[in-house]
C-alpha cells in the first residue's frame, strides 16, 4: 500500500521554501547586483592603484629632470635642491607621499648616484645638526646599526619638536652624494636627501 501524503505543499516547494536563497521576490537580482558592485569596486581599486603608480613614475621623472647637473662632490648641488625643494612644496608632495614612490637605499645611493638619483628614500635616525638656511631647514641624520649612514637632509617643512638629538622620520629623494670635511680632520661621506620630516607640514 502506498502511504497518502498529507496536503499542503509539495516536497519540492518546501524544500525551496527552506533554502534560504529565495525566501522574497527580487533576491536573486539582489544577488546578482552585488556581484557586479564588487566587481565595479574592484576594478575601480585597480584603476586607482595604476593612476598612482602613474603619477610617481611620472614624480620621479620630474625629480630627475630638475636634478640634471647636479655633481657628486665636496660641494651641494644647491640650484638643484633648491629647485627639488620648491617642487616638493608647491606640488604638495610630503612624507606620505614621498614614501610611496620608487625607492633606492644608502648602499646603491653611494654605488652608482646617478642610477638613484631622484628615488626616495625612508629613514629614521638621530638628528645631529639642524639648522634653518632662509627659507629651508638643513642638517645631519645619523642611521645605521652603529650609526655608520650618514644623511645630509634639505626640507622646505617645518620642524617642530626636532632639534638636535631628536629621534626623527624622514622621507626624502636622492639629490646626490656629498662628501666634508669633519671636526676630527677626515672626510665624511654622506647621501643628501629633500623631503619632510614626518607630521611636519
């Protein structure tokens, strides 16, 4: 004998009434519109990621060309930095944002200058000299496990709360390798930077 099923619905129409996935009208447009929002997010991300890659190779370009003829010596490149500086200053580009493009180090700064030229640079060190020449602050940033990287620092920022052996952040683009005199009679080989100290406008 085959057993009488109770009326009401019907095996299939409970089983999709359970699902979970179409409990009211218009849910599987309302997934179907989320799907395309992420993908729109997405792509949107991408796009936003490739403009900024853009416009820091495009910053780096532009770092390079005001650079050109700038020496590596006893004596600072100054038309050039200073030329660097304002750039930084009236195209609002300040610690962040020197921080996010191409960057070079110490080590291949001083190798071959003119490869690194115009990249930036990271660092966090003891301020040593600080000083304002007009319209810039300049100054000496010790780094390195035994204090053995030596920055000439240049910035158009401001520098409240740093001082002479202030721990600091800096950010700042290659402009070119600067050896001097020191006060125990050698030389010191350094790497000049312009940039910001970090949360200095």
């Amino acid at each position: 004998m085959t057993a009488s099923r109770a009326p009401g619905k019907s095996p299939s129409r409970i089983a999709s009434s359970c699902s979970g996935g179409d409990r009211f009208p218009g849910a599987r447009e309302i997934r179907v519109v989320t799907r395309k929002v992420a993908g729109l997010k997405s792509a949107r991300a991408k796009l936003v990621k490739a403009e900024e890659q853009a416009k820091a190779l495009q910053a780096i370009s532009d770092i390079r060309a005001l650079l050109a003829g700038a020496k590596d010596a006893d004596e600072l490149s100054f038309p050039q930095i200073v030329a660097v500086a304002n750039h930084l200053s009236s195209n609002n580009i300040k610690y962040s944002t020197i921080a996010q493009l191409p960057g070079g180090n110490f080590g291949e700064a001083m190798k071959d200058p003119d490869s690194e030229r115009g990249k930036s640079m990271v660092i966090s060190g003891r301020v040593i000299q600080i000083s304002k020449d007009g319209d810039y602050f300049k100054g000496l940033i010790w780094t390195g496990n035994f204090y053995n990287q030596i920055y000439y620092f240049i910035t158009p920022g401001t520098t409240r709360g740093i001082s002479q052996d202030s721990y600091a952040f800096f950010a700042g683009v290659f402009a070119q390798r600067y050896s001097y005199s020191n006060s125990a009679g050698g030389t010191t080989h350094s790497v000049v930077l312009v940039g910001y100290f970090e949360g200095q406008e």
